[in-house]
C-alpha cells in the first residue's frame, strides 16, 4: 500500500464542454487494506484519538476540503 | 432499553452562520445512507442475524444515533438565527415554508426519509454486505459535503464522522470473517 | 444571560476522549473477544469515566436520568443548555 488516493485519466474528447479534469482521484482508505485487525496495534493517547475519529494510527485517514487544502499551500 | 447522556460524542463547532451548508448537511440527517437510516438499519437487522454478531450492530446502531445528534447539532448552529431572507438566499425557501427553522428528516432535496432506504433481506451475509456498502457511501457523502465546506470548524466534525464510517466499515468486514468461521481454524488467537 | 465557563468545556473534552477510547474497544472487543490487553485497558477507562462523570456532574448537573444519575434540588435534569446549545 503506497497510497490511499487512488488515480485515473478519464478519456478526453475535443467535444466536452467543460474544462476537463485530466486526472480523478478516488479514496481506498485503510480498511480496505487490513484484513481482520491484529493484536497490539499503535494507539493514539485520548485525546488525540478523539480528534482523528479513531483509537488506531492505521485508520486515520483524514479527508480535506479543497478549500482547506488551498489555505495550506498558502 | 436505551438510555440518553446529556452530551455530543465528539465537541462540534461551527465558525460561520452558513444556512447554504446546513442545505447540504441535511443529507446525512434525513438522506439514504445518512444516520437516521445507518441507526434503523443496523438495530432492526440485529433481531435475525447469528448471536455472535448481534452485540456489534447493537453498538454500531446506537453509535449512529450518537453520529445523527451531531448532525443535528451542525444544522441547528448553521442555521439557530437566519432570517427568512438568509434561508431564501440559501435556497431553503421551499424548507422554510413548511417548517421554519426546524430540522425535518429530508435529504438534501428535500425529499423526505423512507424506510425503502434499508434492507433487512434475513441473510446475514447479504445484510452485512449492505452495512459495508452503506459504511462507504456514508463515507463518500462525507467527502463530497467537506469539498464544498470553507468552514474548518464544522469540517473537523465532518472528518471525525468519516473516519468513523470506516472503522464501522472494518467492523462489519470483521463480522463477515466472524460468520465464515475459518479465523479459529488458522493460528490467531 | 449566564454562560457556561472554560471549565465546562474543558471537563467535558476529557470525558469525551475517555468515552471515545471506550467506543473504539467496545467496538473493537466485539469483533475480538479473546484480546485480554484490550479487555484490560477497557477496563481501565471505564474506571477513569466514573472519576470524569462524578467531576462534571458535582459541578454542571446530571448527565444521564432514568435514575442513572442522581437529582439535584430542585430537579435539575431539565436545566438548559443542553448539548446542542452549547
């Protein structure tokens, strides 16, 4: 597993009318990838868990706004 | 029975008053793979699928209701004091002419929730199957909410309820394991 | 109009991250019933919750009724704000 965003090149014709999206992105996140979960496992503390939405380090997977994304790049 | 505590599972904010995103957000309220359909779906499947994996859709039910509270919370802060004329601009005219500010069981179209949203089919893998199909499309509604969201506050909630639609996901993939009954067969505990 | 202070919200972050670890194993634990460290560390936040709920109701009222928690006088259940007004 190198990447949960996955990638693809729609096909592109020279009659779209929009401006097209040369490359769409879809999530495959960690649990896809786990199998039944083993023993033991890297936790977060409490609170830090409550913040990611999961008790694990394997799991989180945080999805951001383009928005958000573009604030950060700033 | 089921007993009510008197806080959210997770400490939601909202930074701006948004009524346009309560619009949206109304889909995991009311909409077919929203909280309201994840809590009836789960808690009324448990009644027929195998002993073993009724304590996990118990759990996983009641923790959706915990999920529709906060959903609840974000529309009702989105939108606590908009005038008529904000509700209008936000598109949410047709809202306020039935039911003022109050919060309905529609999706984001306003078309109101149905049972025909679940399935309960008796098979357990059939009805785990839907679980982790409705865990990925609540997941999915999640991701496309927070693309069109400029307020970080409410996305951090957002994100705190995708990532959990995934550790459900994981959950029900693991009932599944639990139901083909090989795991005791191999070397794990 | 009064509003809660800091505290309030503080207190109430620390039991929501201790009630969350408990969430994750009670999920966790269903799927895996055999895991004796998990089970162990359930128990432990579970002990850690009571500390956090007796310190958040002495001070902001009862979090739960149906008797699971006790009454103030007067009956103090029904006080605002509740949790989507905070």
């Amino acid at each position: 597993m190198n990447t949960l965003r996955k990638t693809w090149h729609p096909y592109i014709s020279p009659f779209d009318p929009c401006t097209p999206i040369k490359v769409k992105t879809y999530s495959t996140p960690p649990n896809l990838y786990m199998g039944f979960q083993p023993p033991g496992l890297e936790q977060f503390t409490p609170m830090e868990a409550l913040r990611a939405g999961t008790l694990w380090k394997a799991f989180y997977d945080p999805w951001y706004s383009p928005y958000e994304k573009a604030r950060e790049g700033q | 029975m089921w007993v009510y505590e008197k806080k959210l599972q997770y400490p939601v904010r909202v930074s701006t008053c948004n009524p346009k995103l309560a619009k949206f957000l109304i889909e995991q309220y009311g909409g077919a793979d929203g909280e309201l359909a994840a809590a009836l779906r789960y808690l009324n499947q448990r009644y027929s699928i195998p002993d073993k994996v009724i304590g996990l859709l118990t759990d996983i039910g009641t923790e959706e209701f915990a999920h529709l509270e906060m959903i609840a919370t974000m529309v009702y802060k989105l939108t606590k004091d908009a005038t008529p004329d904000q509700m209008k601009a936000a598109g949410l005219g047709d809202h306020y002419a039935n039911h003022d500010n109050a919060l309905f069981y529609h999706n984001a179209a306003g078309v109101p929730w149905t049972a025909t949203y679940i399935q309960a089919k008796g098979d357990p893998i059939a009805d785990l199957y839907e679980d982790i199909a409705a865990e990925e499309k609540a997941r999915a509604t999640y991701q496309w909410i927070i693309n069109m969201s400029d307020d970080t506050d409410l996305n951090d909630g957002l994100r705190f309820l995708r990532e959990r639609e995934i550790i459900h996901s994981q959950r029900f993939r693991e009932a599944v394991e639990i139901l083909k009954e090989e795991r005791d067969k191999k070397k794990f505990f | 109009m009064k509003q809660l202070p800091a505290d309030y919200y503080q207190l109430l972050e620390q039991l929501q991250a201790v009630d969350f670890v408990l969430v994750e194993l009670t999920l966790y634990l269903d799927t895996h019933n055999k895991d004796t460290e998990a089970i162990k560390q359930f128990n432990h936040y579970a002990k850690e919750r009571k500390k956090l709920r007796n310190a958040i109701e002495s001070k902001y009222g009862p979090l739960m009724q149906f008797g699971h928690s006790y009454s103030g006088q007067p009956w103090n259940w029904d006080d605002a704000p509740w949790p989507w007004q905070v």
